[in-house]
C-alpha cells in the first residue's frame, strides 16, 4: 500500500458520513476520492461506515451508462478513454473513469498509472478518474468496483467507464457489472483472429478496431470481415442487436463518434426491449452472491478454532489426500455445524 493510500484512509477518519455523503452530491472530486478508498479499506470500521454510505446514496444511483472496456495490452485503452471521454463531455454530460491497474502477486502494489496517461482528460472539470488496484481480483476489475461505480453514480456522472486490465480469461465479471462491453482490437500479424476466446466474443457489444491509419486499412477491413463472419456463428446476446465492428484511430479521433452513437443505440434498445432494468437487478443479485461468499470466509477466518480447520483441509486439498471439493464441503459442513458467532455491528441492523 502507498503512502498517498495511508494518508488517505488516516484522514477518513476526519468525515463524517453525512459530509461524505454532502460532498459526493456536490460534486467535490476530493470528497468523492475519499468516499471511494473509505469503501475500498478493509478495516472494520471502515467497512461499518461504508456500508452506511453505500445505504444512504443508493436512491441517488442507477442513472448512468456504465461501459466496460476491454482490450489485449497495447490495444490503446487508455487513449480510447481519454479522447472518448472528451467526446462524451462535448456532448454536455460528466464522465468517471474507474482504471484498473495490475496488481503485483508478491506485495499487491500497483502501478497506478492511468491518470497520468491521461492528462488531458484529467484536466476536463467533468472529468473524475480514479485508478484502483485489482489487488489479485480475477477478471480485470478491483473488488469494489460495483460499489465505487455508484458512488460516482451519486456524484451525478453520466457515463462510467471501466478500463479492465485486459487479462482475457475473466471478462465476464466486467460484463456482469456494465451496460456495453466494448472489446478494443488492434490488426497483428497472421491470424487475426488468434487469441480472442469465444467467450469473449459472446460477451462483447460493440468492437472497436483501433490504430486503423492509410497504410493498414485494407487490412482493417480484412479484420473486420473475419470479426463478423466470427460473430455470424455465436447466438446474439441482444435480441434485435448485431454487434456492430468499427474501425479508427482513437489518437487521430477517428470513429469515436460512431462508438458513442453505437452504445446510444445499444442502450436504447435494451430499454426497448425492457431488458436494461433486468440485466441491471440481475447483475445486483451476483454481487449479493460475492458479498456472501466474502463475509462467510471473512468469519471464518476469525475463529481460532475454524482456522485451524480451514488450514487444515486446505493443506488436505493441496496435497491430494482427497478431492479438493471434498475437502471444502467437509470444512464448510463443520462450520456450519459448530458455529455460534454473528457479523461485528449485526445487534445493529
């Protein structure tokens, strides 16, 4: 952890939730900031006082267009997001960009970097970005993205949009998350479509092919051909909705407009089809479904006694004495049966 990040959390200690909540509302980017790593910390009173934020601006949430965007390294996410974020700001509306940055497996330090790839966006009045590590959460996103998205919803920005670290295997918790995935594509050599998993291809809405110049159009459009001739052979996510395949240059701003009318179109049709509010409560019961899944190995890690437990079949399932599922049915199964604890603030709620 930084010492930018400890300062930070030491100085949640100065708001109020209701000064929190004030400063979110009125827009002020270092109250926002610091709501966001008050839901980020772990600390126990942190996380008690998180919860009555996240409680208190939910009627204020729900009201933007969240967008997930994906790409390989080296596809140009993040000049995507800055120029498609000062196009998205032409057109009268704010923009969050939530930038997920690798965390390092051995001491979970990030690099952080995207704010200061994105300069220009960073100086637009509204504009609010945030980096954030993934801290070893699988599928390219931090594991209070959800949660930071509605605080930047409370805050009154239009448009979310989340750079992924472009992993590839896991795309999908980025999907479970947004409106519109966009996928990024850039034209390399040989087969271009080598590399892009079908699962990945059946989660995208809109695909983007980046650094298209004079000198590699024909080949572009050789991509695009072999994209949509791909997407001809996966079921449509959207009924009513062929993904559509751009191409253009998001350094030169070239395409960026027909992306925006794209997911313009998008949204405007899951609204039509009355699947905008459904995806939307589908995807809240899969963070309920995480959020339990947390808060029982969080208690279970503070007994003594299920710890020792939970070593212990854990050493189990790695050596292959039984079937590591075996293993964890047998250690949840005496959990279940000897526990007697509740959650810290349960005699609250």
């Amino acid at each position: 952890m930084t010492i930018h990040r400890l300062i930070l959390i030491f100085e949640l200690m100065k708001f109020s939730t209701e000064e929190l909540i004030e400063g979110i509302q009125s827009g002020n980017k270092r109250l926002i900031a610091k709501a966001i790593t008050l839901v980020e910390s772990k600390k126990a009173e942190h996380r008690q006082q998180a919860e009555e934020l996240l409680k208190k601006i939910m009627p204020f949430t729900g009201k933007s267009v969240r967008v997930g965007i994906t790409g390989v390294p080296g596809a140009g996410k993040s000049t995507f997001i800055e120029n498609f974020g000062r196009l998205v700001i032409s057109q009268g509306k704010k923009v969050a960009v939530l930038a997920i940055d690798p965390s390092s497996a051995i001491n979970k330090g990030s690099i952080l970097g995207d704010k200061t790839r994105m300069e220009e966006l960073s100086k637009e009045e509204n504009a609010f970005i945030r980096p954030s590590p993934s801290s070893g959460f699988l599928g390219g996103v931090a594991n209070t993205t959800f949660e930071t998205m509605m605080i930047c919803e409370a805050a009154g920005y239009d448009y979310i949009l989340i750079e992924t670290v472009g992993v590839g295997q896991s795309e999908v918790l980025v999907a479970d998350i947004t409106d519109v995935f966009l996928f990024l594509k850039i034209i390399g050599g040989g087969d271009e479509l080598q590399g892009i998993k079908r699962g990945i291809m059946e989660m995208v809405d809109v695909i983007f092919i980046n650094k298209v110049e004079e000198s590699n159009f024909q080949k572009a459009k050789n991509t695009r051909l072999e994209l949509k001739r791909a997407l001809d052979f996966i079921p449509p996510k959207e009924k009513d909705w062929k993904v559509p395949v751009l191409l253009g240059s998001a350094l030169h701003n070239q395409g960026l407009q027909e992306v925006f009318e794209k997911i313009d179109d998008f949204i405007s049709l899951k609204k039509k089809n009355n699947r905008f509010e459904a995806v939307r409560t589908q995807q809240a019961e899969k963070r309920f479904e995480y959020w339990v899944q947390e808060y029982i190995l969080s208690m279970m890690k503070r007994d003594n006694s299920v710890e020792e437990a939970y070593i212990q079949h854990k050493k189990n399932a790695s050596a292959m004495v039984s079937n590591p599922s075996t293993e964890a049915k047998l250690f949840v199964e005496k959990f279940l049966r000897d526990s007697s604890f509740e959650f810290p603030g349960s005699e609250n709620v």
